[in-house]
C-alpha cells in the first residue's frame, strides 16, 4: 500500500479520461494502475504544509488525512472512526 498519492487523470482519444496514481506505480513498478484505479476515490486534502484555521501553533503539517488536535502548544493524538451507510 502506498502512502502519499499522486492521483491524476490523463486524456487518450477515443478512450476519455483514465485515472492514474503515478506515486504508487512508480514506487512499486505496477504499471497496471495508469488505468485500473476505480473513479471514485475519496481526496481528504490536497497540498501540502497545511495551515489551519486559527493557525496551529506547532506549525504546518506536511499533510491533514486525519482529526488534529494541540495542546500547550503541541500536536496531541486524536483518535479518528470512519464509517459508511450503504443507500438502497
């Protein structure tokens, strides 16, 4: 499994538009996903060194995938649940 991700779409004529994760293809020499990643992935940030609002007080973080939370100043562990209702 990859860690960051550089997901992109690109263009080819008479195909359409076809995603692409290039980190994790180049990482792991899959060349399969320029064209069989699903189009419905879930973006939780983009960018990078992230400030919040109001600005946290430890800094910008590289990235936000997940709850963040200070205390006197400094970054403090949050727990994060994540769950789905399937809709008939």
């Amino acid at each position: 499994m990859c860690g960051y991700h550089s997901w992109a779409e690109f263009f080819i004529a008479g195909l359409g538009w076809l995603p692409a994760d290039a980190s994790c293809a180049t990482k792991y020499g899959i060349h399969g996903l320029f064209t069989a990643l699903e189009a419905n992935h879930i973006a939780w940030s983009t960018g990078r060194d992230v400030l919040l609002s109001p600005p946290q007080r430890a800094g910008r973080s590289l990235f936000f995938a997940a709850p963040y939370a200070e205390a006197d100043g400094r970054p403090h562990p949050v727990g994060r649940r994540i769950g789905f209702t399937a809709v008939p």
